[in-house]
C-alpha cells in the first residue's frame, strides 16, 4: 500500500489516511485497515460515515482535540452511531487560542537534546519540536491512553485533532515507532499531509474557532516538515533511547506493545 493508495477520501475531511503499507525494519508492513488518521471529523456526511463504518469497519475514534475545541466544535457526528466508541483524550495544545497552531517564541527547554553531536539552531525546528515534547510532558497519560485503544481496538481505529498533523502527528510516529517501522517511513507519513494542507487550512478556516489563528500566518507556515519529526524523535533517542524507553517510563507495559505490534504487524 503506497502513498497513493493510503489516501481515504471523504466528502468531509481532508487529511484521512491509512497508516498500512508503510515498511518495518525487519522487511514487513505495516497492516492495513487498523489504525486511519485525520484531520476534524465535524464535517462527516451520512455517505462518509456510511463509508466508515459499514466498508471500513471503523469503531474506535481517538479525538485529540482539546476541551475547548470540543466545547465550540461539538463531539462530531460519529457519536451519534452507535457502532463506534469515542475516546476523548485532549493533549493541551500550547499556543494558539484553540488549535496547534505553533507558537512564535521559542521555549528551548521543551526540547530534549538530540543525539546529532550539534546544537539545533533552526528556530522553527526547535518551536514545533517543543510543541511536541510538550504534548508528552504535560499529558503522558492521554498519550498511553490514546496509543492503547489503537492497540486493542475492534475493528479500525482513527486517531485525530483539527489538522490531523501535530497532535496526530505524534501519536501516529508513537504508535509506528512501536510497531516497527523505519525511520524513514514514519517521516515519510508525517510529511504526508502537505499533500492536502491547502486543502485542511481552508476548511478549518470556515469556523470561527480556528480562524484567528490560522489568518495569522501563510499557509505554507504550517506545512509538516521532515525536520520537525526527525528532531522530536531525536530528542527521545537521546534521553531514553527511543520512543519505546520514554513510553515504558510512563506506564506503557509489555503487553501494551505485544499488543500493538499484534494489531499493526503484517506477517512476514
């Protein structure tokens, strides 16, 4: 399963896709039609949810959105079917009124050291990788909770936020990272979503929760670059030795990766 093949599309979000195909480091794959991401699902038609539910399978929802969006947003149409159980577990987005849109200044101390032998000097690398190691500071238990119902879940799992890139970024480059994939596949997945942030900006832009923010910058400003993830990632090799040690730190057990890797493996 390519890039190509990976893109669900729906009449009603824009960034869906499936994190099958992409390689592991032992010459496998990731399997197909166990965990999907996207961007706000508060636009699903009947035909998109139909799409879901009854060809997809779809029956757990993560949604990363933080408290105030889903107070101004609404739960999202999904919770009006009764097939499908939704997890709210808010990251806490740092900056911005009510998205992750990134902050201008820079808190250096976010960001874990990385094992590149220098100093990153890139203060739009060290922003977005400080948004990110923020995410798992100030809330590792919707972290471990999130990753868990990708572990366990019946049927497919989609995981969440507006953008359905940082917040879902991270957790999507988690649960990879467990699962086995290579470095490369799971930048490859984050950067993914340039293909269709035109597409995600002007539809958040629509609402009126997201709007001041995003007219604050061009769009090209939140274009997901590989260096973002490669730095959050990097930070986590240098302090715990990889996402698996920080997550292992925070309560996530053998059987939670057993678990996970049993649901997103392909068989060799």
């Amino acid at each position: 399963m390519d890039t190509v093949t990976r893109w669900i599309d729906l009449e009603g979000a824009a960034n869906v896709r499936d994190l099958g195909g992409l390689p592991t480091s032992d010459g496998g794959a990731i399997r197909g039609g166990r965990v999907l991401r996207s961007d706000n699902l508060q636009g699903l038609t009947a035909g998109d949810m139909g799409f879901l539910v009854g060809e997809l399978k779809l029956r757990q929802v993560v949604d990363l959105r933080s408290n105030a969006e889903v107070t101004l947003e609404g739960p999202g149409p999904l919770t009006e079917v009764s097939e499908v159980t939704i997890h709210h577990h808010t990251l806490f987005s740092e900056r911005g009124v009510h998205t992750d849109v990134e902050a201008d200044t820079v808190d250096t101390d976010r960001v874990l050291p990385s094992t590149a032998g220098r100093e990153e000097t890139d203060p739009a690398v060290l922003r977005v990788a400080g948004f990110y190691h923020a995410y798992l500071r100030d809330r590792p238990d919707s972290v471990i909770a999130a990753l868990r119902v990708l572990a366990r879940a019946d049927g497919a799992a989609l995981v969440h936020c507006a953008a359905g890139k940082d917040r879902t970024g991270v957790v999507c480059a988690l649960a990879l990272s467990v699962a086995g994939a290579t470095r490369e596949a799971i930048v490859e997945d984050y950067v993914a979503t340039a293909d269709r942030i035109h597409r995600v900006i002007a539809r958040l832009r629509t609402s009126e929760t997201y709007r001041a923010d995003l007219d604050k910058r061009p769009v090209d400003h939140h274009l997901p670059r590989a260096p973002y993830i490669e730095r959050f990632l990097a930070g986590l090799d240098a302090r715990f030795g990889g996402p698996l040690g920080w997550l292992s730190a925070n309560g996530w057990t053998g059987e939670d990766t057993r678990a996970l890797r049993a649901r997103l493996r392909d068989p060799l």
